[in-house]
C-alpha cells in the first residue's frame, strides 16, 4: 500500500527517462531530499539533481540539503 495513495511515489526523471525516486524531510530550518536512482548518475545529471533540489527549496522558503543514496 502507498501512504499517498497513488500506484507511484514522488520520480526523478533525468533525460525524459524515469531514473529513481525521492523523497523529503523537513528538518529544522532546511529540508533534506534523498534521491535514490536506480544506476548512477551521468555527465551532468547530480548538477541536475542539485539544481532542482534547490529550485524545491526556494519553492519551500527553505535551504535545501540534497543526499544522493549510493554516492
């Protein structure tokens, strides 16, 4: 069972591909977002992945603190 609801949770896409999945935490005065991809990242994909966990914070009002599981 999903907690949210849907058949699918929160998906990176990187190229127009689905590439992993993430999830995020609110901790404290910033969020974390975990990104777990299901290979290792490309030429240019973390700054991809960097630029859009930051977009998600300037979103959220908060710094954002990216983690990329197996990195």
């Amino acid at each position: 069972m999903n907690a949210g609801g849907g058949l699918l949770g929160p998906t990176v896409a990187l190229g127009g591909r689905i590439a992993g999945v993430w999830q995020r935490r609110i901790a404290g005065k910033a969020v974390a977002v975990e990104v777990r991809l299901f290979a290792p990242p490309g030429r240019g994909e973390r700054d991809a992945l960097e630029a859009a966990a930051a977009e998600y914070g300037r979103f959220l009002g908060l710094p954002a603190e990216l983690t990329v599981a197996g990195d």
